[in-house]
C-alpha cells in the first residue's frame, strides 16, 4: 500500500487504470507530428491518426477491422493480414487529410517483433505516409498475406478434420475455405486501392 504524506497525491484515473502512460504521451505531443494510435482487441484492431490540440485531441482519419466486412472480408477481424488491410485503409485516409508523417503510438501494449501493430504500420506506410521505424520489426510478405494461417489449415485439415473443424469455426460458417486466404487478402486489398487509393 503506498505511503500516504503530505506531499502524496492522487494519480490520474488513466494511470491508475493503467490505460494511458503520460510521460509517453508528452513525448508523442512534443514531437509537433500527428500520431498514428494503434490499439489490438482479441476481436478487432483499430487506428486513428490524431493530432493533439489544446481544446483536445482531434482525430484526422480511422479505420476499424469492422469495416473491411463491408469490403467484402471474410476470415477474422484481429488477424495479421486484417491488421495489415486496416492499416491501409487508415493510412489512405490519413493521406487524404493531408498527413505525410506521424508517429507510432502503441500505449501501454507491449510491442511484438512482426505483430498485429507493426502490420498495422507497415499498412499505413504502403499507403505513402512516413511513420519513423526499424525494419525489423514489420512482419515478413508472407505473414501480411496470411500464408502462415493458410499453410497450417491445409496440414490441419490433412491430419485430423475435427480439428480443423474446431480451429476454423469462424471460417466456415462464413462459406470461406482458410486456405484460400492469401487469394481473398489480394482481392481485399486490390479494392481498398482501388476505392481509397491515389
């Protein structure tokens, strides 16, 4: 329990939530460049490019996984390749709200080497906005295409089909065979651009 003095004092509700780091915060809105805010749910991802004011935060462009059902998206909402895809549509928009740079704001998740967050970032960077970054840590072609998905669902399903089943529920109950998922992730892909793009 934390000592309580006369110089003690109540921590921000968002702190105590740990919901929001504030020293990472001011840095961010230090820096004068929007921020790209990424946020990873188990069902869906999420990113907004957000410019800090005084009256407030003032969000320039979203994307959301929901949104690509309507484009068409078949397989899960918090993949890599759909992370990827939510990325594009939001870096697309973040171009057209006339935003060439930003920076990366990932709150208090903890960052993985070629995770959902970075796919979001290597998305936002396809779509022509600069994000200040390390190439090692954007996840390979292979993964933004859900290959991997797709290669372990043809051994699944070779192997022991009540797995494959149980594995791929949420597929199949959609119509959509998972190894078909590096095709419909082009197919996507080709209709973010080819609506949003340039």
């Amino acid at each position: 329990m934390p000592k309580i003095g006369p110089r003690w004092r109540v921590q921000f509700r968002r702190k105590r939530e740990r919901k929001t780091d504030y020293r990472q915060r001011l840095k961010l809105m230090r820096s004068g460049k929007p921020r790209l805010v990424v946020r990873v749910s188990l069902k869906h991802v999420s990113a907004q490019v957000i410019r800090g004011a005084q009256s407030g935060d003032l969000v320039i462009a979203s994307a959301h996984s929901k949104e690509l059902e309507k484009l068409g998206w078949k397989a899960y909402t918090s993949s890599i390749p759909a992370a990827y895809l939510v990325g594009l549509l939001c870096g697309f928009r973040a171009h057209k709200g006339n935003v060439d740079e930003c920076v990366l704001d990932i709150g208090m998740q903890i960052p993985t080497q070629g995770g959902k967050i970075f796919a979001v970032l290597k998305g936002v960077l396809d779509a022509g906005v600069r994000v200040p970054h390390g190439e090692g840590a954007l996840p390979v072609e292979e993964r933004i295409r859900g290959e991997h998905i797709a290669q372990y669902a043809a051994k699944l399903k070779s192997g022991s089909e009540s797995q494959y089943k149980a594995r791929f529920s949420g597929y199949l109950q959609k119509g959509f065979s998972p190894e078909q998922l590096p095709a419909h992730f082009n197919q996507i892909k080709q209709a973010i651009i080819k609506q949003y793009g340039a």
